[in-house]
C-alpha cells in the first residue's frame, strides 16, 4: 500500500480554484482508478490557505496508474499553478 500525504500553501485568491480543480480530481480518480482506495482533501480551520491532501493506493502500479493518468497530467498543473512556495510531499506505509 502507497500513502501520501501533502501539504500546499494556496495563495490568496486562488482558494475556490485549487478547490475545483482538487475536486474534479478527486472524482475522476475515484471513478477511474480502482486502484485508488482514498483521495482526499482537506482545508484547515485556522489557518487561511493551508490545504492537505491525503492519497491511498492499493500498491506502487495503483499509484504509477494515478500518476500518469491523462486527467492527472491535465489537471495538476493549474493546481499547483495556485500554490505559493514548495508542496510538502511525504510517504507513509500504513500499519493499521
């Protein structure tokens, strides 16, 4: 199983648009990819533009899969094109 977590710093303005583009990824995703077990993404409470998103796939190919769909080649680059500074982006194997 492949998890990721990121952290993104959306810029100010930007916030509905990384929204809609984050979810229509999410849907397409999840309605393509039976591989892919989460897609998930949150906005924090406190803190105004700070946005995780959290991934879970069945294994590595699931993932390689979700990497190189041509939604996702279409769809992240305006994501991040609302993102200031660098994404946090961390790996994690699941143990429960």
């Amino acid at each position: 199983m492949i998890v990721f977590i990121a952290t993104l710093n959306v810029a100010r303005g930007k916030e509905s648009s990384f929204e809609k583009l984050q979810s229509e990824l999410s849907e397409i995703a999840h309605a393509n990819e039976p591989g892919l077990i989460v897609y998930d993404v949150i906005r924090h409470v406190d803190r105004p533009g700070v946005y995780v998103v959290y991934a879970r796939f069945k294994d590595r190919q699931a993932f390689e899969f979700h990497q190189n769909a041509d939604f996702h080649q279409r769809l992240v680059p305006p994501i991040l094109d609302c993102v200031e500074g660098e994404m946090d982006l961390q790996f994690f194997d699941r143990v429960a």
